[in-house]
C-alpha cells in the first residue's frame, strides 16, 4: 500500500534519505577512528618532545661537565708546568751559583797550607823558570777564565733548558687526572 502512495519521485527520496543515513553513519564512524588516530598521533608527538627535552638536557649536562674537565685539565696543566718551571729554575740557579763558587776558587787559587812544622825543617827551594812556564804552556790553548766561565754558564742554561723541555713534554694535557705521573 505505500507502494501506491508514493511515485517514483517519494521511492527516489527514500532512496536518497537511507544513502544520505549511512553516509552520515560511515563518517561517524569514521570520525570515531581519526580521533582515535588523532590522540595516539598526539600522544607520540608529546613523547618525542619530552625525549627531544631530555635529550637536550642531557647534551647540555655532558657539554657543562665536558667544560668543567677541561678547566680542570688545564688547571692541572698549568700547575705542572709552572712547578717544572720553578724546579727548573731552582736547578739552574744552584747549578749557575756552584759554577761561579768554582770558578772564583779556581781564580783565587788554592788557600795556603799552614805551616805545620816546628820551622826547623829547611825551606823548600823554589820552582825554576822552566816549571813556571809549564802551567802557562798547558793553558795556552784553554779559554781565558772570563770566557771559561761564561761557556760553563751558557752550558749549563742549555743543559737545563733541554731538561725543561723534555719535562714540559713529559705533560699530557689531553689524559685523565688519574692517568697523569
């Protein structure tokens, strides 16, 4: 009996209500899903900023403590360095002096032995002109005192300086505090 009532424009209404009622339920569900989708989407993006955030933090903590050791380090450095200074120059100071002392007691010549006899022995004769000239012969191809002196000083700088370099080598500043002689 509805069939009578309605022509075939009514049939194309229905037709047209019931695909226009499942459209609507089809994007509902659809609706449901991307939402669904829409919060894991969501919920990953905040884990990857919370991992970006402790990822940056944790390179800014490594980065401050990386900083931190290489101040350090080149406190350690530079302590090193400035007591192989300070021994350094203490060996050369003492090594300079000790050569000076040497060379003023060689120019002064040896101090007098004291007359231990009860002067009744005879008086030693004195050296002939041909011994007094020997010491002169040996020395004559040896450098003046003043000149001698200064080559000893200059040998001694060097001498030193070598022990200063190789020492200021001997310093790793790349190792571990732990590591370092």
């Amino acid at each position: 009996m509805i069939m009578r009532l309605l022509n075939w424009q009514g049939w194309a209404g229905i037709a047209v209500g019931v695909t226009l009622m499942i459209m609507l339920t089809v994007q509902k569900f659809e609706a449901v899903h991307w939402r669904k989708q829409s919060e894991k989407f969501e919920q990953l993006y905040q884990q990857e900023q919370a991992a970006l955030a402790t990822t940056a933090a944790s390179y800014r903590a490594a980065a401050e403590r990386a900083q931190a050791n290489d101040q350090a380090n080149a406190e350690r450095v530079r302590r090193a360095q400035a007591q192989i200074n300070q021994e350094t120059s203490y060996a050369y100071e003492t090594r300079l002096a000790d050569a000076r002392a040497r060379a003023e007691r060689l120019r002064v010549g040896p101090a007098p032995a004291a007359n231990r006899g009860s002067g009744r022995a005879p008086p030693v004769p004195g050296l002939s002109a041909a011994a007094r000239s020997t010491p002169e012969i040996a020395g004559e191809d040896r450098l003046p005192a003043a000149d001698a002196l200064t080559a000893t000083e200059q040998a001694i700088q060097l001498d030193e300086l070598i022990h200063w370099v190789r020492k200021q080598h001997g310093i790793d500043p790349n190792a571990e505090p732990s590591r370092q002689p």
